[in-house]
C-alpha cells in the first residue's frame, strides 16, 4: 500500500500548479500553506511561511521554484482609514 505522501510525492505537477486553497496545509506542521515549492524533478512541497523561510536557502540550492499564495486579503487597508 502507497502512503498519501509517497503518492503525493509521485503525483505529476502541471506547468503551473494550482491555487493553494485555505484547504492545503503545510506538509511539516499543519499550518495554512502559503507557498508551493516544486522541484526539478517534478516533486512539490507546500509549506507555511515559517517553514519556508526555514528551508529556503537548501530549497533554492535544490532548484526549488516556489509560488506564493495570493495574501492581499491578509493584509488591512489603512487608507480606508481601518482602525483595527
């Protein structure tokens, strides 16, 4: 029996991958995934931003390419004059 990662791991990866959704979790700690990292091969991971930056330098050295999530709507307008 193939476990979900090694499946996951041997899944082909589209030119461009799909949107990360609020669905997608980090694959170390379970957190909402912000950034899909595909590799040469073909593999992709999908991790927080604290895993990311963790990883980032041996990630990069691996040939990563990494898409970010669209995060506009994280972030407050303040100049609609928001106070909270």
């Amino acid at each position: 029996m193939t476990s979900s990662v090694a499946k996951k791991l041997l899944a082909p990866i589209p030119e461009k991958p799909a949107e990360l959704t609020l669905n997608d979790r980090c694959d170390r700690c379970g957190a909402e995934a912000l950034v899909r990292i595909v590799l040469p091969k073909g593999n992709d991971l999908i991790m927080c931003n604290h895993h990311t930056n963790h990883h980032e330098l041996a990630l990069v050295a691996a040939g990563g390419t990494f898409y970010r999530k669209n995060t506009d709507h994280l972030v407050q307008d303040r100049s609609k004059g928001d106070s909270h």
